[in-house]
C-alpha cells in the first residue's frame, strides 16, 4: 500500500505564485535610542523614587518574541543599577519552555537575555509562594524568586490575545495573573477556560498589584513590522485604567493579510518565538476556542516548519490541516503538551495530517477543499504570522491584490520552488 496517498494527490495542480509587498504605518523607536527613552521614563520622579540603593529587585522577562527585548531588559537593569540597587531577571512565562526552570532559561538564552549581556543574575525556578487570595478566594501564587525580592519591575507586550477578547488580553495584566505565577499559577487562572478568562486575567492580576511589592510596568506595543513603538511606564495603582487604552492602540497597529478569504493558508513556519499560538490566529484565522476571531478566513491551512528558537514546541499544529514529515520529527511532545494542559486547550497541540514533504501539504489540502475552482485555487502563503510585509498569493488573487489599498505586486507569478525532495526553499 506504500505511495497510495501520494498517488491520489500527484495530479493535484499548483497555480503560479505571485510576491506582494503588504504597506502599513511604520511609527518605530530606532533600537539605538530605546535605553534613552527608558532612561528617560524611568527618570520620572514616580518610577526613580521607586528604586532605592541596596534594594534587590526582580526584572520580569516574558516567553514571547518581543522586538529588542534583551536590550529593553538591560536597559531597566542598567537603570536599577545605576541606582544603587541590584536586579535580577526571572522568566514570568507560565508553563512555557516545557514548565521547566531550564526550558524557560533556554527560552531566554535565544532572545539574548543571558548574564553576561545584562550584567546581572537570571534565577529560572518554578517554585511558587502563595501570596493572599482574590476577591473570590482563589489563591495567588508568584514566583518564589520574585516574592523574596524588594520589588518587582513587570516589562511586557500588549497586544490581543489569541485566545479570547477582553478589556485586558495579552499584556501587563496577564504577565501579573499567568507569567508571574509559573504552570501552578497559570494553571489556577485557567482554570475555568478561555470562557472566563477576561474575568480572571484582572481578577488575579489586581490581586497580585494588592498583595506583591510591585514597583511599577513598563509596557511595550509593536508597530506591524515587528518594530518597538511605543513605551509607556506604569505605577501598579494605575495598571487597571491604563492598559485598556494601551490594547486599542496596538490593535490599531497590529499588521494583517490584505486578502479577506482563500482557499490554503501556507504557514512557512510557526514557533512560539512568533506567537503562544505558534502561529498568530488574530492574522491566520486559526483560533482554538470560539471566544476570539479575526484574520484571514482560509478553508484550509498548511504548516511546513518549525522555528529553531521554538524548542520543538508545536503549539499551534493543531489548528493546521496538514504538516510535513519535517515538522512531525522535530515535535517534542514533553515541550509541547505542557501549555496545552495548562490553557486548557487540547487542540492546539493535535497532530493534523502528515505528509512526506512540503509539495504533499499543500497538494492533500487543495485536493480536499470544496466548492472551489481546482484549477484557479486562492492561495495566500506566509513565511510567519509575525512578519508579513512580504507575501506570496496566487494568480486567481491577483485582481484583488491590485485593488487593495496596501498591497503592491512585486513579481511573478512564478511556479513553486521545490527542491528535488519537494521542499520550499
């Protein structure tokens, strides 16, 4: 029975694949002048006054690919040295990097925050202290690192989650509610599913402001290219009314796929370095609970690779309707199931179909599709959820490319380029 599948799907055509250039707004701080601006923030009366000499102080450093996050954390560092006090960096990332303390520190060595580049400890543990209870009685629990320190800086993105919609969703409060809390606390908050979660993302978060030394946030927010944009120091007892202005704004500068509707998403590749999802639902469309939508509606997604900087975590294969070989092999299910069982998400963690090479992913989607022109399919294909400004659509969505304010052809269309194994390349 060997090569039945491939002989089902060997007549399956491939369009010609056109490259576009996708325009969005580009307000950015240069990297060169980001320790200036913390600096400059951090100088304010309210925050400096914060950081006293000899104060030990733990710096959070979260699990998402978040643009010049190692400089922005050396920054804050930098500063609280200059102080006279002495910080350490701890990952506030929740079962992230397999709920492990040497996952999460790997997690940190591949966005360059090390000892060596900050000047200062990391300490990676998963031990919590429970530190009071929320207003309905639920126990809160941070860090034990964290709780042992004189006070805690809470550096973090704010963006739309990828799981549910709220008044706080990916951002200073979560970081508070789920990543300070490691798998035991992040486990508590999930508890009742992403139904709940914009009840329990402020209801631990502002118990965490009430009960741990907080000194103060420092929220990040990306323009559509990937790039800093702004920065914004927060006191503790302004989180709750603040962050909420802080998420329209970057919703107003997320990126997005110009094309409303296609037949097959192609996902070059997927990591939790790009989105917790792996892959970001908010651009692809590929959310895992009904609570969230947004993105391309595609009838079909295909995902070809896995990052190097993902650690074999999957996250996010689920929600594809065929991978490759490649992808299957590099899994590491130890790495991956641990946030599926914590969000309580068995989904995004499932294996879809798996198919010998790029070439067979994208042929066995097409083939099953329905109600489409065969011969003229609508493809969009990506490298990642994270960068889009560069992207490839098929002939049939040529016409359409060409109306859309923001999108530009820059060649082709051009047949697919696989290797002779039938890889992408």
């Amino acid at each position: 029975m060997s090569g039945v599948v491939s002989g089902l799907i060997k007549d399956v055509p491939l369009p010609g694949m056109a490259r576009v250039r996708q325009v969005f707004p580009r307000p950015k701080i240069e990297a060169g002048s980001i320790p200036g601006e913390i600096q400059a923030i951090l100088e304010r009366e309210e925050f400096s006054a914060q950081i006293k000499p000899g104060m030990r102080i733990a710096i959070t450093a979260g699990s998402r690919g978040i643009a010049n996050i190692a400089l922005i954390t050396k920054a804050i560092a930098d500063f609280c040295k200059g102080r006279g006090a002495y910080p350490f960096v701890f990952p506030a990332m929740g079962s992230h990097g397999g709920a492990t303390a040497e996952g999460q520190s790997l997690i940190l060595e591949h966005y360059g925050i090390t000892e060596d580049y900050l000047g200062c400890p990391i300490l990676s543990g998963m031990e919590t202290v429970e530190i009071g209870r929320t207003k309905e009685g639920q126990p809160v629990l941070i860090d034990k690192y964290a709780s042992e320190a004189d006070g805690i800086i809470v550096a973090g993105r704010v963006k739309p989650h990828t799981c549910f919609r709220g008044t706080y969703e990916s951002g200073i409060m979560k970081m508070l509610a789920i990543g300070l809390g490691k798998q035991q606390g992040a486990d508590n908050c999930h508890h009742a599913g992403f139904g709940k979660m914009a009840h329990y993302v402020p209801l631990f978060g502002n118990a965490i402001i009430k009960h741990a030394n907080i000194l103060f946030a420092l929220a990040i927010i990306e323009n559509a290219y990937d790039e800093t944009y702004r920065l914004e120091g927060i006191m503790p007892g302004d989180i709750a009314d603040t962050e909420p202005a802080l998420l329209k704004d970057a919703y107003a500068h997320m990126p997005k796929i110009l094309i409303d509707e296609c037949d097959l998403l192609i996902v070059d590749q997927i990591g939790k370095n790009f989105s917790g999802d792996g892959m970001d639902p908010n651009i692809t469309g590929t959310f895992c609970t009904p609570y969230a939508e947004g993105g391309i509606k595609a009838q079909r997604v295909t995902v070809l690779g896995l990052t190097p900087e993902t650690g074999g975590n999957a996250m996010g294969i689920g929600m594809a309707h065929a991978t490759t070989r490649r992808v299957f092999n590099r899994m590491d299910f130890d790495v991956t199931y641990p946030n599926s069982i914590t969000s309580k998400v068995l989904e995004m963690s499932r294996v879809p179909m798996v198919m010998k090479n790029d070439r067979e992913a994208i042929q066995i989607c097409l083939r099953s599709c329905s109600d489409i022109d065969h011969s003229n399919p609508r493809i969009v294909r990506i490298a990642n959820s994270l960068h889009i400004d560069n992207i490839y659509i098929s002939s049939a969505l040529l016409e359409e490319a060409k109306a859309a304010d923001g999108m530009e052809i820059i060649s082709g269309p051009e047949p697919f380029p696989f290797d002779a194994d039938g890889n992408l390349f």
